[in-house]
C-alpha cells in the first residue's frame, strides 16, 4: 500500500507542476492579448485556452492540495467535535470525501468519452475538448486516493508517504 501512496504523491506531484505551467502560460497569455489590444491584434481564441488553462490549473492541482491539506478546511466543525467524537467524524468526512472523488473521477471520464465521441470542440479556435476533462477526471481518481491514504492516517494503519 505504500508504494501506491508514494506512485500517487509522486504523480501529484507531477500534476502539481503541470499546473503551475499551465497558470503561467495562462498569466502570459493574458498580458500577452492585452498588450497586442491596444494594438487592434487580440489573440484569436483567448477565451477558449482561458477556459481550457482554468480547467487545467484548477483540476490537476486537487489532489497535492489536497495532499498538503492547503485547500479550504472546515476545521471550525471538526473542532467542534468532542475530541472522543472526533475518531468517528473523521472516517465519515474521509469516506464522504472518497465517495465524492470517486464519483466526480467516474463521471468526468464518462463525459471526457461522450465529448470524444461526439467531436466537440471549442467555439473558437476548435480544440478538443476531451483532454481537459480526461485530465481533471484523472485527477478526481486520483485524490480519491489521496484522502484514503488520510483516512487510513486517520486509524493509524499508514504512515504519509
């Protein structure tokens, strides 16, 4: 179990980085067709790589964020919690939040495929669709992982990779 905990931080990893490219090619591009504005030459199809890029940025960065815990947290309700109630509430939000990647990953690959299938494309500059959404489903699957590696944290069978 160890050595998928560690395949799965690694890719995280991977993802992460893959992300921040994406933030700067995003970033660029913006001061890029702003730039070429107050010339009269936008970038054709801005819209559609923002849209792509923002998928890309927000989708493959969840599962290290998820990792390092650097995301929104709701600790205000687990500390709450009578800490003897504590060791019950945890596995629920853990196996509530498996649940969820698990579905969010399932589905996203069945519209990746759907997209695939159909040939959509965007508006503008007609660029696949599917890769974003494959990319992001992935990373849904992914942190499914990620918050079972915590939830088995959680009852002390694994340590973090």
């Amino acid at each position: 179990m160890n050595r998928i905990f560690a395949a799965t931080k690694t890719l995280s990893q991977y993802m992460y980085w893959i992300s921040g490219v994406a933030l700067a090619c995003l970033m660029l591009l913006t001061v890029s067709d702003v730039v070429l504005r107050i010339f009269n030459r936008p970038i054709t199809g801005v819209y559609d790589l923002t849209m792509m890029l923002g998928g890309v940025i927000i989708g493959l960065a969840i599962p290290l964020s998820t990792w390092k815990g650097s995301h929104v947290y709701m600790g205000f309700f687990i500390e709450a919690v009578p800490p003897n109630w504590r060791k019950a509430v945890l596995p629920v939000t853990h196996g509530l939040g498996i649940f969820l990647f698990l579905l969010l990953g399932w589905r996203l690959m069945m519209y990746g495929i759907r997209l695939y299938q159909q040939g959509e494309v965007s508006l503008t500059i007609h660029i696949p669709l599917y890769p974003v959404v494959f990319s992001v489903g992935i990373s849904c699957l992914l942190s499914s992982l990620v918050v079972l590696e915590q939830l088995l944290a959680v009852f002390g069978k694994e340590e973090k990779a």
